[in-house]
C-alpha cells in the first residue's frame, strides 16, 4: 500500500510545532530549566525542516532540499544539548552544528556527492549519533533519581536505533524514499514512529523539568541560604535516618556541635557584613575537611553541627580539631582586618539508645566544657573513651 507522502509529514511537522510550543509554555513557567527551551528549538526545527523536504520542488528545488536535510540534522543535536543541559553542562554550540557541517562537506566530494544512497546514509547516520548521545547524556546524570529519566532514555534509544535501522538500508541500497515507499517500509513507518517520538518526549521532558524543579525546592527548604550548608530541618532528619542505618548495621555515627567564639564582637566590631563572611567560611572550611558522606549544618545563629555517619569517637575527635585548627588559620585575617576568630567544638558519638535529641544534648554538654574551659578547644561527650585512651588519641594529635 503507498502512502499519501505530503499529508503524512504535515501532520508530522504539525504535531512538532505543537509538541515545540508547549516546551516552550513549560520553559516560560519555569526558567530555571534552559533545557526544556533547547528541546523545543530542536521540535521547532523539526517543524520546519518537514515542510522543506515535502515541499521543495515547489519552493526552490535542491537549496530547499539542503537545507531541510541540514535543519534535520540540527533537530536531534538540540535534543542533545538539552539532555547536557539538564546535566548542568552548558551547550557547545559547535557541537551542535558539527553533524549539519560534517554532512554538507562530505556530500560535496566524490564519491558521496554522486551516491544518493551514501548522502542519505549519512544524514540518517548523523541524527542517530545524536540521540543516542542525548541518551547517554541522560544516563550519565542518573545519580540525580529522576522517575521520568527512564522512559526519556527508552524512547531516545529506540528512535535513536530505529535511524542506525534505517543507515544500515541505506548502505545496502535497500531504502525507499518518497513516493515509492510503502506503509511497511522503513521510511513509511519512520513518519509514524517519528510522531510517537516527538509527543511522548515532548510529555516526559516537561514532567522532567518540573520533577527537577520540585527537586530544587525540597533542596532549598533543607539549605541555609547564606552558607550554602544544611539546614536544621536537614540535619535532623538526615540524623534519624542516619541513625537508624547505622544502627541497623553495627556502624559508629559521631556529631560534633560547632559554635563559633566571640562571635557577636565580631559583628559589633567589624558589621555583619563581615560576620556574614566569617559564617560562610566556617562553613567552607568545615565542608573541606569532611567526607561526601557527611554533613555539615547550621543550625541558627553562629552555631554549626557535622554529622559523621561510620566515625568512632577518636577518629570523630581528630577531625573536629582538624576544623578547629583550619578555621583559625582561615580567619586570622579576613579582608585585612585582624580577626582572630576562632571556634569550639563538641564531639558526641552516639550508644545503642540514642536519639536525635540525646545525640544534640551530649554535643552541646560537651561543647558547653569547650567554652567554659577557655574556648578554642575540642570536648568529648560522655560516655567517651577511658580517659587514658583519650588523652594519648589528643597528645599525639597535638604532636
């Protein structure tokens, strides 16, 4: 059975320039996703470049062709710079245009520019590196747990193979385009497939953007703004799951409780602008000395707290005095001014009945002795080591 050639990619070319629209309306209601604006520029030219390739005897012939062809090898190299988008990469532009640019010298030279098949090999080649490379873009993020990811990558990589189908025919001189292909033929059900892809890419793209978008909103209820650090809410939560985890498998879990020395002179002597800038050094300074898997709050005021999930009381010890000792080096001087700031440090680790609340509560008992025994200085909780075990852990610390 043949197919009505020109009424099938209109309705193609239609349904992208919806599919396009609506990316953009997504975009527009939330802008901090510039990939939902790259998805629908590539739906757009998609668009355009139907109607040029339908259309171009009566338009201008073979320039209407090229540029068809070229706008259809931009198409998915937009697709691919939205996935690097959503990875948080900015777009290369040259990497966009590089497939179009391949294609147009490789036609002009002997002997693909006398081979119609080769050149049509080619371009299919060109938009099926692209959105394999979009689906391995979108693989490459997974660690961010997306539920829309995953039928994004299964359509990019079946469209993406069906193109690699259709250059291995080309190859063998076994594709049929226009007018003589057939439904059943690989370019008659590639207008159909096409249109799946394009509105169920169009679907999951947005519902990406705004499951992204929901992401950033529970991660800035659970940040300080100023620091960049957890917030309250953050640690809390992040200790009870962490403490049940640990618990669960026979693992240490330690918290240290930081409270910054003197700080209010800080503010009175210097502004709080510079207290500003005290507190967001604390809190690089601490990031700096932990591990990935730990981390770093502030709870209010001038007053921080680590979590450190899988450290023992001695190991917990010494990177508290590693935080120590880095702050007050960091803060000798601050913008030349001589500050001098120093902070103090209580270290808990948890027993078999902790909670979240006795957790803090020995923390702070303990950073309480570090400010009443002169400040500047690391505390353990009780219980803690046998005093002689602790003593040598501090002594050869200090060494």
């Amino acid at each position: 059975m043949k197919i009505d050639l020109p009424t099938l990619m209109l309705a193609g070319s239609f349904v992208s320039t919806l599919s396009g629209i609506f990316l953009l309306f997504a975009w527009a209601q939330n802008r901090d996703e510039p990939g939902t604006a790259w998805w629908a520029a590539g739906q757009l030219i998609l668009a355009i470049a139907v109607p040029l390739l339908t259309f171009s005897s009566h338009l201008l012939g073979m320039p209407s062709t090229i540029i068809g062809i070229l706008l259809l090898n931009i198409s998915p190299a937009l697709i691919w710079a939205a996935a690097r988008s959503c990875n948080g990469y900015t777009p290369s532009l040259p990497g966009v245009f590089a497939g179009a640019a391949v294609w147009l010298f490789a036609v002009a030279i002997p002997p693909i520019s006398e081979a119609p098949q080769a050149q049509m090999a080619l371009n299919l080649a060109v938009i099926s590196f692209y959105l394999l490379a979009a689906a391995a873009e979108f693989w490459r993020g997974r660690e961010v747990r997306l539920h829309t990811r995953w039928p994004l990558v299964t359509l990019l990589v079946l469209h993406g193979l069906y193109f690699v189908f259709g250059t291995a025919q080309a190859l063998g001189g076994q594709l049929s385009i226009g007018h003589s292909a057939t439904l059943t033929s690989w370019f008659g059900l590639i207008h159909f497939e096409t249109l799946v892809f394009v509105v169920g890419t169009a679907i999951f793209a947005a519902a990406m953007a705004n499951e992204r978008g929901e992401l950033r909103s529970m991660a800035a209820a659970r940040t300080d703004p100023l620091t960049g650090a957890g917030n309250r809410r953050a640690f809390v939560e992040t200790t009870e799951e962490k403490l049940r985890t640990c618990r669960e498998r026979g693992k240490p879990l330690s918290m240290l409780l930081f409270d910054l020395d003197w700080f209010k002179a800080v503010n009175d002597n210097f502004g709080h602008g510079c207290g500003d800038d005290v507190l967001r050094r604390f809190a690089e300074v601490a990031r700096g000395a932990v591990r990935s898997t730990d981390l770093i709050s502030r709870l209010g005021g001038e007053e921080f707290a680590a979590l450190l999930p899988g450290s023992e009381q001695s190991s917990s010890y010494i990177v508290a005095d590693r935080i120590r000792l880095a702050f007050a080096e960091s803060c000798r001087a601050l913008d030349g001014r001589i500050l001098n700031a120093t902070v103090s440090v209580g270290v808990a680790t948890a027993g078999p009945e902790s909670t979240v609340e006795s957790l803090l509560q020995a923390a702070d008992r303990a950073l309480y002795r570090a400010k009443a025994n002169g400040r500047n200085r690391v505390e353990v909780a009780e219980p803690a080591l046998p005093e002689p075990a602790m003593v040598g852990i501090q002594n050869a610390y200090a060494s």
